[in-house]
C-alpha cells in the first residue's frame, strides 16, 4: 500500500511539474472590449469596464479605428441597459482577457506550489505528515478554480482525483491494515461530491467591431444620448471617421452606405444647431420678460410665464428637455421672487402712514445737516475754519440734535436714525476739537478734528442714504 501511494504521488508531482513549464502569452492586445446591452436587442462597446453610476451608466465608447482608437465618455439612462447580459458579458470578457494574459502564468505558480508540497510528501516517512500535507495541497487544488475563472478545471479536477485516492491509502496505512473502515470509502466519495462546482453563465464574446460597425454604434448612442452637445459630438466624431478614411478602399464600408451617412451625419448636425437655435432664442426672450415681470412683482403674468414655456416646448418637439428644465426653474426662482417683493409691498403699504411722517419730520435735520457739508469738509482738509463757522456750526449741530432726539423712528428705521445722531455727535466733536486746535496752535489735535470730520460726513451719507431706502417702495434687488 505505502509503494502504491508513494508512485502515485510521485506521478502527480511529475504531471505538474510538466505543466509548469507553459508560458503565457505576453502580447498584449490593448484594454478588454466589454458590451452594453440594450433592451432594445442594441449592443454598444464599451473600451474597458462598463460604470453605472445613480440612474445613469457611464464608459467610453469607440468611435473609430485605430490602436488605441479615439474614444467617446457616453452616458446613458441605466432603465435602457439589459443588466443581466451586459454583466453576463462582462464577466466573459474579463475570463477572456484572464486567460489571454494572466492564466498559465497562474496555473504555473499553483503547479510549482503544488508539486512542493508533493515533493515534500515523497521524502516524509511520518504517515500522519504526509496525510496532512497531500490534504492540504488537495484543498488548494480544490478553492483555485473559483478565483481563477475556472481554468483548466478538467485538469485540475484529475489531480484531486488522484489525490484522494493518495488520501485514501494514507488513511488506510494511518488506521493500520485490518481496521473497520480501513479503505475508507465514505472520505472518498464525500470528497469527490465536494468538488463538484455550478458552471458560470457567460456570454457568448463577440468580434471586435468593423470601422462601418462602430460608426453604426455612434449613431446608435446618438440617438440614445438626452444630451444635444453630446449628440453633436458623437455625430461629428463619426463624420471625421467618415473623413479621415476617405479614398480607402474597404469592402465592409461600401461608397454607398459611406455618401448615405455622411449625408445623414451633416443634416443632423445642421438640425441640432437649428434646434439649439430655436430654445435658446426662447430662453433669451422669455427670461428678459421674467426680469421684467418680476421687477414689477407681477405673480400671474410669471404664472402665465411658465404656461407658455410648456406650450412653446410643446412647438417645438420637447427636443430639448434639459434646456427647458432649467427655464423653467428660473423662471420659478423669479416668480418666487416676486412674492416675495409682492409681501414686503403690502407690508410697506400697511406701513406708509407712519414711514411719511417720519420723512416729514426729518426733513428739517437732514437738510440742515447736508448744509453743514462744506465747513466740515475745510474741517477734514485743514483749509482753515474761522470762528464764524464754527459758530454756525455749533448753532446748527445744536438745532439737529434737538430735533432728531425728539423724533421717534419706525422700528424699521431704528438703526438708521442712530447712526445719523452718531454722524451729528461727530459733526460736533470736530467743530470742538478744531475750535481747541486753533487756540492752541496744534497741528495734531487739528488732524484729530480732521479725522471726527470725515467720520462724521461718511456717517452722514450712509445715514441718509439707508432713510431714504427704507423709506421707499420695496424693490427687487
């Protein structure tokens, strides 16, 4: 029994070590063509792997010959794609490409492995370490074809055979001759049942396509394509094919089928442009009015708006769905805008008693302070301020201070009336410091006067400014 075992395992490590030494192929014949499926019974090739990303799927599409060829980023509706063949075709094509490239190369390392271990079994005397070691090259055997789409598994399967029959035998010699079981019957048959592996589903690969096959997949995906700058690029990239393989002579692109689809490529080009055309002077002429319409706060005329958008669209051919989407929400943006304008106007409305009699009574402070502008503005320049505007100058500060104290603003003015009391206190300070600049002589308290000068009129604006905007009819900005 021990003679037995130990040629056929001897044998096993000899058959591997002879299947070692195949090469792989190491030409590399670019990226892996894969295929999307389309429930439409369509195909598109895919250069390299397919994406699906949300509701969208995404690869680059050949849009002509050569190595590599020029390529095209497509996108479609993922609801337009049969998934279970495109995957079924991608794994195909990924198991074509492993066995192009990579297989022998694999099953190569799993042989040298494999045929150390058996070495290793053919100089062990220890029984129970050679049933360990055989047991576990057997389960290396057994997990190696499922990672490798696989490969070789015919042969593969052979050697496990041979293997537990090896198993078998080391049982035996384990147990001892004569022992209830000693052939071990039921290990062995439990192992090849365990061996046992599902076939993947693939599909069938196809040819890689002909120059007339792949400008007939431009076209294809150009009619899929929601996209007008998409389709006008899938359409141009073919007719540069078209042109770039002019004068050559191919017997799968017949002059025929070539005048016929250069022909049908400038026609549609010249109707997307046409097309573009019509949406975007519709864009251009319905926005001008939605600016307008809003400015004036008119809610039902946007409302009427957006009517005419569809019906336009309608007119059209709904050629341009993406265009319009995004006419539309403008125009929306724009009407909820003026609702918005529409609701600050009522509430000025509601407000305008008490707006015109606060303009009524601060009429008087913020003219005699515009009359302050120009001693404050000698002031802020150090052009000298004799003693008669400074005087003026106090007597006025005196009668705005009064009159704006006794002024009470409209919650909507509050900060607008301080920061007028702010601009007349600077308006003081400076008249102030100036008066003690010039008795002293001081060159630097007269700079710090300057400094509550300029303060005080770029106060005096802003606080002007922001009045008579709160005090007006609400605007869109």
């Amino acid at each position: 029994m021990k003679t037995r075992t130990l040629a056929g395992v001897l044998l096993l490590s000899g058959l591997l070590v002879h299947g070692g030494i195949a090469r792989a192929q190491t030409t590399d014949s670019g990226a892996t063509l894969f295929r999307v499926f389309l429930k439409d019974g369509g195909t598109l090739v895919s250069y390299g792997e397919v994406a699906r990303v949300g509701d969208r799927v995404v690869f680059s599409m050949p849009t002509g010959a050569g190595n590599p060829p020029p390529l095209h980023l497509t996108t479609l509706a993922a609801d337009r794609v049969d998934w279970d063949r495109t995957e079924r075709y991608a794994m195909s094509a990924r198991s074509g490409r492993y066995i192009e490239t990579q297989a022998e190369n694999d099953y190569t390392e799993l042989s040298n492995q494999i045929s150390q271990t058996l070495s290793e079994v053919g100089q062990s005397t220890d029984t129970a370490r050679r049933l360990e070691l055989v047991e576990a090259a057997r389960r290396t055997l057994l997990s190696w074809p499922a990672d490798h789409f696989n490969y070789r598994e015919a042969d593969i399967r052979q050697l496990v055979t041979m293997l537990d029959a090896a198993i078998a035998d080391l049982q035996t010699q384990a147990r001892g001759p004569g022992s209830p079981g000693a052939r071990g019957a039921g290990q062995f048959a439990f192992n090849l049942v365990a061996f046992s592996t599902p076939p993947p589903a693939l599909e069938p690969l196809m040819p890689s396509p002909t120059l007339k096959e792949s400008i007939e997949q431009v076209l294809l995906a150009a009619r899929l394509s929601e996209s007008s700058s998409d389709r006008v690029q899938l359409y141009k990239s073919a007719l540069e094919e078209l042109d770039r393989t002019a004068g050559v002579t191919n017997d799968s692109m017949p002059a025929e089928w070539v005048n016929a689809t250069r022909a049908s490529l400038t026609a549609s080009i010249a109707t997307e442009a046409r097309v573009d055309r019509n949406y975007r002077s519709l864009s251009q002429r319905l926005l001008r009015i939605a600016d307008l319409r809003a400015r004036d706060g008119d809610v039902r005329a946007l409302e009427r708006l957006i009517v005419r958008v569809q019906v336009s669209d309608d007119a059209l051919g709904h050629a341009r769905p993406d265009v319009v989407a995004s006419l539309v929400s403008n125009i929306e943006a724009k009407l909820d805008a003026a609702r918005r304008l529409q609701l600050a106007r009522d509430r000025w409305a509601l407000r305008a008693p008490v707006f015109a009699e606060y303009r009524t009574a601060m009429q008087g402070p913020l003219a005699q302070f515009a009359a302050l502008n120009a001693a404050l503005e000698d002031i802020k320049s150090l052009a000298g301020t004799p003693p008669a505007t400074l005087n003026f100058i106090d007597r006025t500060i005196a009668r705005i201070a009064a009159a704006a104290a006794a002024i009470q603003p409209p919650t909507e003015l509050v900060d607008a009336h301080a920061l007028f009391v702010s601009a007349v206190g600077l308006a003081q300070n400076a008249a102030a410091i100036r008066r003690e600049a010039t008795m002293k002589e001081n060159l630097q308290r007269a700079w710090d006067a300057s400094s509550a000068a300029a303060g005080a009129l770029m106060l005096g604006t802003k606080a002007k400014t922001d009045i008579q905007k709160l005090l007006r009819r609400p605007q869109l900005q």
